[in-house]
C-alpha cells in the first residue's frame, strides 16, 4: 500500500445488525490513526482509541468543521443534506467565548433537577404511546409506536409546542435529517415550514409566555438586555429538535433490540428495575451503529499520544470504537447492565459534549422503565440478526423494530 | 474523601446530579456545577466515585486520603 492509499473506507459495518465492525478491534491494536476515504472522496484520520478520541474531542481548540475550513467532507456535495456538513447554522455561536455563553443560556434548562422535574410528562407521554401501540396489535412495530414520536412529543413540550402540532413537528424533524428517505425538494420545503413555524411560534411566546423554555429565554433577553435574538431563539429550537429527535428515536429502538435480542438481559432488569440506570448508559456504550463519528478540523498542529497530526487534517473520532476499547473497559463486548461507572463517549467529552445528554438520559430511561412495568412479555418478533440498518450517515439506527408481547 | 469541582471546566451536562444528587447540584443560572457536600458522607463515597468517573469534561477531583 502506498502512503497515499487509504487504510480504510468509512463507513464500516458490522457482520450483524447489532455488531460492531470487525475492523475497529484491528486498528485499535495497529493503526489508531487510520487514513480513512469518506464516501465524499475526500481522506480524514480515524481515531479509535478511547484516549486519542476523549483527548481530542475534549480539546477546547477544536470544533465541528464550519463551510469555511476547508475540512473533508462526509457525503459529496448536495448529497448529504443540511445536516451532513456542518451547515445547520450560522445563528448560534459555535466556539470560543460565545459558545460556552449561548450552552449555559441555554443548558440551565436542561439540568438534571429540570429533567427530573419533567419526569412525570414523560412517563405519562411514553405509557400513552405504548398504550396505543398495544391497541394496535402485534407484531408492532416499536420503533414507530414508541421511539419516533416520544423524543419529539418531549421536546414539543419543552419547547411549549401545542400537543395538536406534535406530528407535523415530528414530519418536519424527519424530513429535515432523513436524506434517505426523501428528496433533497421535501427536504428544503420541510426545513422552510419548520422555520415559519418556529417564527411564529416566537411572536406568539413574546405575546402570551408560557412556562417553556423559549418563553423562559424571551423573559431573560428582555431583563438583560444581551440575551438571544429572535433568530437565535430560532435556530436552538430548531438545534434542540435536530439534536434531539432522531438520535433518541433510534436510540430507543436499538436499546429495546439490544436488551431483547439475549432475553437474560431483558429478565435480568425485571428482576431488578433498578439497573435501568447503569443499563441505559450502558446500552449507549455498546451500541455499535452510532453513525460516523465526529468530526474535528485541526486549524494547528496537533500532538497526539506522540504523534503529530498536521494542521490543515480532518479527524473523525469514532465514539463507538473508543466505547469497546479494552484498554478502558474489562469485557467490553460483554453488555454488562451494572457496569459502574461507565465513562463511555457516546455524548463526546468536553466543552462540546452534548448537552441534550441529561435529556436523553432522562428519556431513555423513562422509555426502558415503562416497557419493562407494562409489557414484561416484551420480545423481539424477527430474529435479531434479521433486523435491518438504517442507511443514513448521520444518525445510526434500525429501520424498524418489530416486537410482540 | 475531600471533593472537588472545577466550574471553569464544567459543561452542565449534569451526569454528577443524577448519579450523586446529595452531593452535587446544578446553578440555576447556568446549569454549571455547585458542590453541595465537600466532604462525603461514607455511604455516598462510591456515587461520588462514579460521579467523577463519568464527568464528561472531567471537572470532578477526588482526594480520597486527605491529610
């Protein structure tokens, strides 16, 4: 192999739907730094281990590639959607200074006591869902029934979005990141709606606020006098749903799968609820479909564990690899429920790390509680290895979970 | 055990108040971290344990034999 060849081409696939790629353990023993061709052509360095990624993703310097970086691109031009670059918007700040601004405005109203306080609007969200699913009849699909509507029917809430309203919210938020499934024309006009709407919304929070977050943002730019513009207010909305649905949807979907498809795993909780906790956590560590990666342009040198990464690369940091690294985890692909503590890089590390997270936890495990008190039967109806993946690059996931109880 | 947290580096995400809820907590202004018991009581030593374990930007130190 030359030295411009690339090690590997992105993406990797597992043998099974719930597998991680064999090639990960591989260069994770040899080749940490791999030169990876993205389906665009262009080349980034893959990181694998759990240091390197941790390392960089933490490293302040360094953000998502903005339009002008120059970085490698994931999908070729115009292929991968709004989302697949980097270009979802200029409106909020995305490093430095103003950054770590616009995340606590913002991240005070998604702390854990918030979350907590949003609790019981979850569960009677998540077991009216699973109601209707079971009114429906089996096989169902689970993915449908529970996982797509729940996040979103959450965050219409947070966002005081009224209940009539909450699927063409949810359309919206699909056709928005679901590039596969629709054209680049549905995609455009859906991100259009979706803006309108949100506008709308706005004026009508300015005139009649409410308890949700927007109206708690609007109060305080008001008070202050510095806080969020219209637009901004616009764009964390919009930022809040594109982050926030279709990951947990999936999520959701691929947790059931993964605990369902060795059954002792799905006994072990009812015996004992109270692993939900460790067990959600744990399914984020071990999901090995969580898309490509993150990506980081290196505007400096980088020195990494030794090595130097140039200026000027591009790097994808593969969480899911660095989840199943050994030299961190003992058995890591044992699906361990009690494992503790479990430092895993599902939601990045850092001054970037996702700050949903507190939020996802909260409705995985509200999801995973429910199930486990109302449908005990719960099983897969397919067997595991003929669940299929979904194709996008982005958000990693199963197209659709059937399951019977 | 002597704990103790770093607001600089902090991001809010809040893992220490779900895991620890006795011992840390989150400011209502900014959603950055508030340290409500620096030195634990011994039943809480392991939640705490796990708390700095997990902290996504490491901002949780732990002295476990303070002099």
């Amino acid at each position: 192999m030359s030295r411009h060849d690339p090690d590997i081409r992105l993406p990797l696939t597992g043998d099974g739907p719930l597998e991680p790629p064999a090639e990960w353990q591989r260069l994770r023993e040899r080749c940490p730094m791999a030169t990876a061709e993205l389906p665009s052509g262009d080349k980034a360095t893959y990181l694998t281990r759990y240091d390197d990624v941790k390392s960089l993703l933490s490293d302040a310097r360094f953000s998502r590639p903005t339009a002008t970086d120059n970085a490698a691109r994931i999908a070729p031009d115009g292929a991968g959607g709004p989302a697949a670059n980097g270009d979802t918007s200029l409106a909020i700040p995305d490093r430095g200074e103003p950054h770590q601004r616009w995340r606590r405005q913002v991240g005070k109203y998604l702390t854990a006591k918030r979350m907590t306080a949003l609790r019981p609007g979850m569960v009677s969200i998540a077991e009216s869902l699973v109601e209707d699913m079971v009114e429906h009849g089996q096989p169902a699909d689970l993915k449908a029934a529970v996982g797509f509507p729940f996040p979103v029917y959450v965050i219409c809430d947070l966002l005081g979005v009224p209940a009539e309203d909450r699927d063409r919210f949810s359309y919206w938020s699909d056709a928005f990141l679901n590039v596969t499934r629709y054209t680049t024309d549905e995609t455009r006009a859906a991100h259009t709606e979706l803006n309108q709407y949100m506008a709308t919304l706005i004026a009508a929070k300015h005139a009649e606020p409410g308890e949700d977050l927007l109206s708690m943002l609007i109060a305080e730019s008001a008070e202050e006098g510095e806080g969020l513009s219209d637009d901004q207010l616009l764009h964390t909305g919009v930022a809040l749903l594109v982050a926030g649905h279709e990951t947990t949807a999936n999520m959701i979907g691929k947790m059931v799968s993964m605990l369902l498809a060795d059954r002792t795993r799905w006994e072990r909780l009812l015996a004992d609820p109270s692993l939900v906790r460790t067990a959600v956590d744990e399914a984020l560590r071990f999901d090995a479909n969580l898309g490509f990666g993150l990506r980081r342009y290196l505007g400096e040198d980088v020195d990494l564990d030794g090595r130097l990464l140039p200026s000027g690369t591009t790097v994808i940091c593969s969480m899911p690899a660095a989840n199943r690294d050994e030299r961190v985890f003992a058995d890591p692909d044992e699906m361990d429920l009690g494992r503790s503590p479990n430092p895993h890089l599902t939601f990045g590390a850092g001054p970037h790390s996702c700050l949903g997270q507190t939020l996802a936890r909260s409705e995985l495990q509200v999801v995973l509680d429910v199930l486990l008190r109302k449908l005990p039967t719960l099983h897969l109806a397919v067997p595991a290895r003929e669940l299929q993946r979904v194709e996008g690059l982005l958000v990693g996931g199963l197209r659709t979970v059937p399951v019977g109880w | 055990m002597k704990v103790q947290v770093d607001e600089a580096k902090c991001c809010g995400a809040g893992q220490c108040v779900l895991i620890a809820p006795e011992v840390f907590d989150q400011r209502d202004e900014d959603g950055i971290v508030v340290l409500l018991a620096p030195e634990p009581a011994a039943d809480q030593r392991s939640d705490v344990r796990e708390a700095a374990a997990v902290c996504p930007a490491a901002a949780i130190t732990l002295d476990e034999n303070p002099s």
